[in-house]
C-alpha cells in the first residue's frame, strides 16, 4: 500500500474522523484528501468510515486498518521534505519577444515593423 494514502488515512481517523481538521494538519486540499481515502478504499475492497446523523465513524475494516497503518508508517522511512518553489518575481509581458525560436547558428527571425 502507498505510505502517503496510509499517512492521510492515519491523520483523518486521529483528528476525530473530521476531514477538513485533517486536511489543514496535512497541509493538502480537502478535495485531494477525499480523493485518497477513495483510493485506499477501493484497493482495501471495503469502505473504511460510515456516515450517519453523529458524523462519521470507521467501520471494522477501518478500525483494522488503522492499527495495521500505525505500525506501517511507524517502520517505514521519514518522508522527504517538501520543496520549496525560489522566490521569483513578477511575470513580465514579452511584448512581441519569443515569438519564433531562435535556432543555433541561424540568423535572427526578422521583426517586422509596426504599421502606421
């Protein structure tokens, strides 16, 4: 099984089964959440927390799922640390630059003049 579909799953079912507490503590979209706990549902075969008027519960096969993921992550390595993206500066417009590639050894595309 995917480590980080263990790992989301693990963060979900110790933050009081609420997904957004979940995803903010994980740091991803409540969406990308939702859509891995789908994916560990459907390669377990068995669906792994329940709804009802309290809010959500796991299920048996949630709840040995669980602890079997406690003990993967806890042998598995450290995940890598997220990369961070250079701090960049604001996009400039071309202004009509890079419109034809410039090929290596070939002159320059002509620029054509502005009409008047």
């Amino acid at each position: 099984m995917n480590i980080t579909l263990l790992r989301r799953f693990v963060a979900v079912a110790s933050e009081d089964l609420h997904f957004p507490r979940a995803a903010k503590t994980l740091d991803i979209p409540l969406a990308s959440l939702y859509t891995s706990i789908d994916k560990l549902e459907v390669e377990v075969g068995h669906p792994l927390f329940t709804r009802n008027k309290a809010g959500w519960t796991l299920t048996p096969a949630g709840k040995l799922l669980l602890i079997e993921a406690k003990h993967q992550i806890a042998h598995a390595p450290a995940p890598a640390a997220k990369q961070v993206a250079p701090a960049g500066g604001k996009a400039k417009a071309s202004k009509g630059k890079g419109r034809a590639p410039v090929v290596k050894g070939e002159p320059k595309p002509f620029k054509k003049r502005q009409g008047r």
